[in-house]
C-alpha cells in the first residue's frame, strides 16, 4: 500500500490534484465517494492500495465507508447486480440442465446469464444437449445414516458447509483448497445426489474448488444444524460424533515445541462464542481440561486478506495436557483423511518413551505436513489452470463469433 503526493489517476476532478493520506478521513471519503462519484474500486486507486486482488482494496474502502456511517448511494442498483452468489447458483442450475432462459426468469436477461456463465469459464452445451439435459431427472435418495452419522454431518456442516433451501431440495455447498476435504464430500454425498464442482476465483488463495449437491427434504437437518445444534451436545452417545464432525471442519492437530521436548496438542476455533463455550461445557463434564480463550481479530487484516465483515473475536479451546490429547483423540471418530493421519502419528509418538522413535515419529510428521502442503498447492493450480484454460477458450469463442458478425457486415 502506498500514501504519498503524487498526482491521482483516474480522478482528475480532485481539487487537491494529490493522493490522500492514508488512513482515510471522513470528509476526504465523502469529497471522493459523495461528491465526485467515485467508486469503491476508484478511491481504492486513488489512495494507491495495492494488494493480490483488486477485489481485496474495494473491500477495504468499503469497510472505511461504513466504519465512517457513509451510506452507500444507490442501494436499488446495488440489489440489481448480478452477486457470486448468484453466478454461483446460475452455474449449478446450468449444470443441472436448465436453459438461460429458465435460469435468468425474472431477475435478469438471458444475456445476462450467457455473459456471466462465460465469464466464469463454464462450457457452454449447443440446444441439443440442452434439451436432453433439461429433460433428465437426477435421482436422489433420502439419508438412511445412523444418530451418529447425523451427528457428525451436523458438525461438519456447522463448521464447513453452506446450506440453502433450493426449491423443494437442500444445497449443500463446499469452497476448498484441500483434495481431501473434497473427497470426504463426495464420499458423504454422491449416493444421494448429483455433485458439480468448477473452480473458482478466491481471494486468499486466488483459486479454490466449489462443490454442490442437491440433496431431497430428508436432510432438512443440515440447514437446522447452522443455528442449533444443542440436541447433539447435550445427548452423551452423539456428542463425540458431532464433535468429530466439528473437529475436521474446525479443529486442529499440532506439535507444540517446548525447548528441546515437544508434545502434541489439539485446538478448536470459531467465531461462534455460544457454541465453543457449549462445547467447552461437555467436555468440562467429561473431565477435560482445557484452555478456553477470546482472541481479538485485527479487523483490517483480515479485510485486507478478503474476509468480509470480519467479527472482532474468535474464541479457542486449547488441550495441551498429555492424558487429555491422547484420550480426545482416540475417541474421536474423525473422517477427514488429514485429520486421520494427523491424529494416528500423534498417538504413535505418545506411545513411544525412547528419544530416537519419538524423533523418527517427528520426521514422519514433517513429511506428512509437506505433503498435504504439496497436494494442497497441486489442487489450487489445478483450479487455476482449469479456470484460465476454460476462459480462453471461451475467449476465443467469442471473438470468433465476432469475427463473423464483422464480416457480414462488411
């Protein structure tokens, strides 16, 4: 980021003719965003911010917009643009076989949608395919879990997934840049309906995987389990499944170097303080003793890395006594495949007592940390490539289109 006095691009009609002083003042958001009109986006270039994503600097005049009670002119048209959210739903929709028309109804032009899809890098189907899409019926079938299934779907839902009524289903959605977090998705959900996934645009990683899938009425529960989940907690044969479920989404296994020792420990972090202090409560009742902390959240950091609407806490349990690790840890039926690994070699260095195994345990840890690091790295490429590599084609698509249009012309 940069604040200095030379001349602002992109803004001529400043009366200073120089870059503002960062941090933003008041009057001088309101000279910019009121009177001269400037976007977000505008007055981002204007105070010289430069981060990864232009996205990230707009996001953070944004926040300075509100934090200074400037209200955001024209809310209607805002209402009117076209969101990722919905982009996001249009591509599942168009996936699923619905045509432009179909998808764009009443909020937005076939056009629109066309241009939108494209943008995105989704590969366009011909009529015909389109028609056939339409007419196919994808099948889903109802949960047939156990209690302890459906508590661990819970968790994990509460701390991983997003979920929305769509229709008389249940969309259930993933954005990741973990491979193996993706495979536990599928493995839950590919019997019971339809899963898409596209690469995406993000913001911390620049791109990640999303995937979605429809599912009927009967897993009605998962939506229940983003604002309550007390039924799971309280229940003594369901907590540790629900936990499990909450652990692979939230938690976290790792070694804690002390001087020349070490030991592993576990944490556990959201932002949701009534939940982790319920947490904490079944876990107190069953005798562990933990560390439960709030720990403030620099608002401008985390802007700056593209969170939006950042809480100010996020609230922490630390388990770090030996006995306690050892004893969660074997209890808990974790299913994300890092967290398996994670947990079998830290239960393999508590077994062993002599120097020289603890420390070729420890080497087995750093290689399994490298690579999950590397496979993580291979799937975020691998998002990027496809992205890129279905937009050009899209590219090129379009200007061969135009290429045509110009010649009849001439």
């Amino acid at each position: 980021m940069t604040a200095n006095s030379e001349p602002v691009d992109g803004a001529n009609d400043n009366t200073s003719g120089v870059k503002p002083v960062w941090p933003p003042t008041k009057e001088d958001l309101e000279r910019l965003y009121l009177e001269q009109k400037l976007s977000a986006s505008k007055i981002a270039t204007a105070y010289g911010l430069k981060y990864a994503s232009a996205k990230t600097a707009e996001s953070t005049i944004l926040y300075h917009l509100k934090r200074n009670g400037i209200v955001r002119r024209d809310a209607a048209a805002h209402v009117r643009k076209v969101t990722e959210t919905m982009e996001d739903d249009w591509i599942v929709r168009y996936q699923k076989g619905e045509s432009l028309k179909q998808i764009a109804g009443d909020t937005a032009s076939p056009v629109t949608v066309f241009h939108h899809l494209r943008k995105r890098g989704i590969k366009l189907r011909d009529k015909v395919e389109a028609q056939i899409k339409a007419v196919t019926i994808h099948k889903k079938t109802s949960f047939q879990g156990s209690p302890k299934d459906r508590a661990y779907l819970a968790g994990l839902t509460r701390g991983d997934f997003a979920v929305a009524k769509h229709g008389r289903a249940v969309r259930v959605r993933l954005g990741t840049t973990h491979p193996d977090m993706a495979d536990l998705f599928r493995q839950l959900f590919s019997r019971h309906g339809p899963i898409y996934e596209y690469p995406k645009p993000a913001l911390l990683t620049e791109y990640e995987w999303m995937l979605d899938c429809d599912l009927d009425s009967s897993f009605g529960f998962l939506a229940k389990s983003k604002t309550e989940v007390s039924e799971y907690i309280q229940d003594s044969d369901l907590f540790m499944s629900f936990l499990a479920g909450f652990f692979d989404a939230e938690g976290t296994v790792y070694f804690h170097k002390k001087r020349s020792k070490g030991a592993f420990e576990l944490s556990i972090v959201n932002t949701d303080a009534e939940l982790i202090q319920e947490i904490g409560q079944e876990l107190s009742r069953r005798g562990y003793a933990f560390k439960l902390e709030r720990v403030k959240i620099d608002q401008e950091k985390m802007i700056k890395r593209g969170i939006k609407n950042p809480g100010e806490f996020i609230w922490r349990i630390m388990l770090w006594r030996f006995e306690d690790v050892c004893k969660l840890m074997a209890k808990l039926p974790v299913r994300h495949p890092e967290k398996v690994a994670k947990i079998k070699i830290a239960l393999s260095f508590a077994g062993f007592t002599e120097g020289r195994q603890k420390s070729e345990v420890l080497q087995e840890w750093e290689k399994l940390l490298s690579q999950i690091r590397h496979r993580r790295d291979q799937y975020v490429a691998l998002a990027r490539e496809t992205y890129e590599r279905r937009t050009d084609a899209e590219k090129r698509l379009e200007a061969n289109i135009d290429s045509v249009q110009a010649n009849k012309l001439i």
